[in-house]
C-alpha cells in the first residue's frame, strides 16, 4: 500500500473496508508496519456506530478506503 494510514491518528475518519462496511469514528491509536508482529500498519477506531463504546482495529488490508472528515 502507498498510503500512511497512521498519519490519520487524532482524526475524524470514514472508512470503507475491503467488503464494502462503512465505519465512522475517530483514530485513538496506531501502529506502524514497523511496530507490528505482521509488518502491516494498523489503526484503532473509536465510537463507530457498530461499537460505539469501543475501538475497532483496522489493519491496512482490511481497509480499501480512508478519509478524514470534519
């Protein structure tokens, strides 16, 4: 992947997975492909409408689209 998705740390989010979900939230965490035990960035996501009292993880496979949005 060319994209950075831990530069959306401390941001309101979309994102469109790779089976088209749509989440909503905001990026709590992150770890970078260097960081990770699989080499593949991931990112934390809290207060989606699926888990709105949680985080949900998102490796960047899993991810087909991310924007940040206001």
């Amino acid at each position: 992947m060319s994209r950075d998705i831990t530069s959306f740390f401390g941001k309101d989010v979309l994102i469109v997975t790779t089976d088209n979900k749509i989440f909503i939230g905001y990026v709590t965490s992150y770890e970078t492909k260097v960081d990770s035990p699989d080499g593949i960035a991931n990112i934390d996501v809290d207060g989606t409408e699926q888990i709105p009292y949680g985080s949900i993880n998102f490796s960047d496979t899993e991810i087909k689209s991310i924007k940040e949005i206001e």
